[in-house]
C-alpha cells in the first residue's frame, strides 16, 4: 500500500485526501488549528502527525495544498520539514497556486537529495475535488510524474503535462488571472445592461446564450444576487494571485494591460475593506459608488 504524506487540509486539501483515503492510500496529515477537518480525515482511515517531517516517515509520496509559495517552503525545507525525512527516490507533489520561480528553486533543491518535484496546479474548485474531478496542469520529468499518477488518479480525471517543473504553475497562474479579469468584465456587462434598463435576469440568460463562460456561470447570477456567501474565491486572494501573474509578466517583459486594469479594481475593492469577500463583490464598486467620478 503507497503511504502518503498529505499537508494542507482546507477546503481543497480536505476532500482530496479523502478520495485519496477512498481508493487505498495510507494517508497521514498534519495536525492543524482547525480540528474538524483532522477529526472527520481521521474517521475514514488517516493518520495524524504533528510536523511534516513525521508525517513524511515512509511515504514515497508526499501532496501539498497549501496557499502560496511561502507556505510551501517552510513545509518542504523549514525546520521539521519534508526534505530533511523524504527518502530518496520519492516525489513531492504541489497542488498548490506556487510561484513558479519559486518552484523551480524548490525543485533544483530537492534534485540534490534525489527527490522529485511536481507542480500540479490544479481547477474545477471544491465541487470538483470533492467528486474526484480535478484537472491537473502538471509540470516535472515524466519519470516523477508517472510515480505521482496513480494517486493525481485518485482525485482527478484531467492530467495536462505543460512541460518541464514550472510549467504547471505557469499554467495554473494564467488560468486564475484569466478568470478574475473575465469576472471584472462580467460584471461591468451586468451593470451596463441593468444600467440601460434590461432586466438583469434576462439579460444573464441572453449572455449565456451569445458569449458564455465559466466567469459568466459562475459568479454572473451571484453578482446580481449580491449573493457573496460562502466566498469561493476572497478578494485577497485574487490580488495574490495578481501578483504572481505581474511576476510573470515582468520575468518575460510582457505587456499584460487588461491583467494591470483588473488587478486595480480588485485591490480598490480590499482597500475598501472587502479582502476576506467574495470575488463577486466587485459588483460594489459600482453600487456604492467606489470608483471615482
């Protein structure tokens, strides 16, 4: 039975190490400051431990769902990390939205100890990890990847290999900032029809049917809803992930205009205090008149 090391049980992690569990993996996690999650992993079949190095112990693979590249780092090469228990010969996997510089550096590190690196950025949101139906945009060498597929197997349908370690995260960053600009637009589109006194109801319908997407599906009824809770995506973390896509832009001297416009509407929106909200609040800019004359 394949042991695996899984760190970061949220909203994303928690579901996957539960279909990881599912189909018979030895799965062990790392305590945390919320108990519910560990308490319901540990009722079908997880091991707990207190660091990642000791949940590392035996595992030739080890799964990262963890909030940025910082939270990354610590796991794999802090004090009681991955790196310093992994043996060789095994594979990290991040499924995590990394900063691809930072993952190559991470990877170049592990290549020394002969552990292999994956970044496995991933989509389809919560519904999709909860039923196992997560697209992975996998960067590595393919030898790492196939050691890795069995278990991205376990919580996935859809595996893309972009290229080299990297090229994952690359992906998965352009992915995300192409939905939050998408999402702005929306909402603009919205609130220029019911502006001009379409119903904006109809309206939606009538989009769907003339230029549909996941931005307009998703998070089109919510903003003329005003319908922000539970928050899918937070306002602060879509200005993170801004941030990753102007690193990319500035490391390739691209020019990326339509990114720069969405990115200020957002961080307008966490100045106004909205960063722990919904995406969807963008629609607030307009309604409360946050935006200059």
């Amino acid at each position: 039975m394949t042991h695996i090391a899984f760190i970061g049980i949220g909203t994303m992690g928690e579901p996957m190490a539960a279909n990881l569990l599912k189909k018979g993996f030895s799965v062990t996690i790392v305590k945390r400051r919320r108990l519910e999650p560990v308490a319901r992993l540990q009722a079908i079949g997880a091991k707990v431990a207190g660091t990642p190095a000791e949940a590392a112990a035996g595992a030739s693979i080890a799964i990262l769902s963890l909030p940025t590249s910082k939270e990354v780092n610590t796991c794999v090469i802090g004090e009681r990390g991955l790196a310093g228990a992994m043996q060789a010969g095994s594979v990290i996997v991040d499924c995590s939205t990394s900063d691809p510089a930072s993952t190559r550096h991470l990877a170049a590190l592990l290549a020394d100890s002969k552990i292999g690196f994956v970044d496995a950025g991933m989509t389809r949101g919560a519904a999709g990890a909860k039923q196992g139906t997560l697209a992975f945009f996998l960067g590595g060498d393919q030898a790492h990847i196939d050691q890795a597929m069995p278990a991205l197997k376990a919580m996935g349908d859809t595996f893309l290999h972009l290229g080299p370690v990297s090229h994952g995260h690359t992906a998965k960053v352009i992915s995300n900032i192409l939905s939050y600009a998408t999402v702005a637009l929306v909402n603009e589109a919205l609130t220029l029809g019911v502006k001009n006194g379409v119903n904006g109801n109809k309206l939606f319908e009538a989009l769907m049917q003339g230029a549909p997407s996941k931005a307009l599906e998703t998070f089109g009824a919510r903003i003329l809803k005003s319908e922000y809770d539970p928050p899918r995506v937070t306002v602060d973390h879509v200005c993170d992930d801004m941030t990753l896509g102007q690193a990319l832009a500035s490391s390739g001297n691209t020019p990326i205009f339509m990114h720069g416009i969405a990115e200020a509407l957002y961080r307008m929106l966490a100045l106004q205090g909205f960063g722990a909200r919904d995406m969807a609040t963008i629609a607030e800019l307009n309604r409360h008149k946050v935006l200059p004359e």
